[in-house]
C-alpha cells in the first residue's frame, strides 16, 4: 500500500471515530437531560463538516427528548426524615400553622427559608424533596413552580431577596424572620 491510501484510511477511520464518540455524546447528554434536543440542534447548524452534522441530526431524530422521556422516580422523603429536632412533634406543629396561616401558596419557601436558618432543615435539600414532605405532611397539594421561583430568589439571587425595596421581598424578610425565631425556640 502506498502512503497516500494507508493516510486516506487512517483519516477515514478518524473522522468514523469522532462521528461515533459525537454521537454517544449528543445521545447520552439528551437521555441525562444535561442538554436539549434544541440546543444540539442549534449547535449542529454552526458545524461546516457535513457528514458530522447529519451524524448529529440523524442521532437527535432517533431519540426521546424531555417531553419522550418517562420521569425518573423522584425522591420521596416524609418531614420526619428531613427534619432536624430532639422535638419533631412540636416542630411539625409549629409548621402546620405556618402552612395554615399562608396566604399564598410561594410562602412554603419561606417555611423552608426559616427551617434552615433555624437549623431544622438540611441546606440541601432541594426544594422538590421538601415540598414533596410538605405536601405529605399537610394532605394538601401546593403549586411547585411560584415557591420554587421565591426559593430560587431566596438562595441564588440572596442579595436582591435581601435588600430589595419590593414590598413582595419585604414581606418575605419579615415572615423568614417572624418564624425563625419562632423554630429556634423548639430543640
């Protein structure tokens, strides 16, 4: 063989290699949905190999994208297991109450807010797994996307729920802080 053909093989062989480690790349990163359908098809579009992005549109045609998925089982705690007291039936009261005197569903970040400044919740736990416990806890079905935007503002964007002169976050300081101090009063 001639090295012009030995060299056309192993370039051959090479862009084979890459279009399958691509492809495994844009399937399992959508199956994990650690990205999107849209965003593969949006990074295919700036791709000038041809070959490489028909790969890639063929691989996204052949699977399930969020909406095809099944749900993975979501973790299900009872409010007894995330809570942290000597006292949980005291707290557990204490956290009926609150969930009675809510005026608006969202308020369950502030509950979850003031569990973990009174050091009866564990910082991670994500928002789900409590308002799942939540739920459990009271019989009642409380919306998961206001409280989870309230608990993303209340930990990610902690400066703008702590500072700012919205009467919405306001409030939300005062009820964080009205049952802060009502938790550190149980053990």
């Amino acid at each position: 063989m001639s090295k012009v053909s030995l060299g056309a093989k192993q370039v051959s062989y090479i862009r084979e290699s890459v279009k399958a480690i691509v492809e495994k790349l844009v399937e399992t990163s959508v199956d994990n949905a650690l990205d999107k359908k849209a965003e593969w098809t949006t990074q295919a579009k700036d791709i000038e190999d041809v070959e490489l992005k028909q790969a890639i549109k063929t691989t996204l045609a052949s699977i399930k994208g969020k909406h095809g998925r099944r749900t993975i089982l979501q973790e299900e705690m009872s409010l007894d297991e995330i809570l942290i007291s000597d006292d949980k039936q005291t707290l557990k009261e204490t956290i009926r109450t609150a969930l009675n005197e809510m005026e608006h569903e969202y308020e369950t970040a502030y509950i979850k807010a003031a569990l973990i400044r009174s050091h009866h919740l564990d910082p991670h736990i994500s928002f789900s797994v409590f308002l799942r416990a939540i739920c459990s806890f009271s019989g009642r079905e409380y919306k998961y996307d206001p409280a989870q935007r309230v608990d993303t503002v209340i930990y990610r964007e902690e400066k703008k729920f702590m500072t700012s002169k919205s009467s919405k976050w306001q409030r939300g300081r005062r009820i964080v802080s009205y049952l802060t101090d009502i938790f550190d009063t149980i053990q």
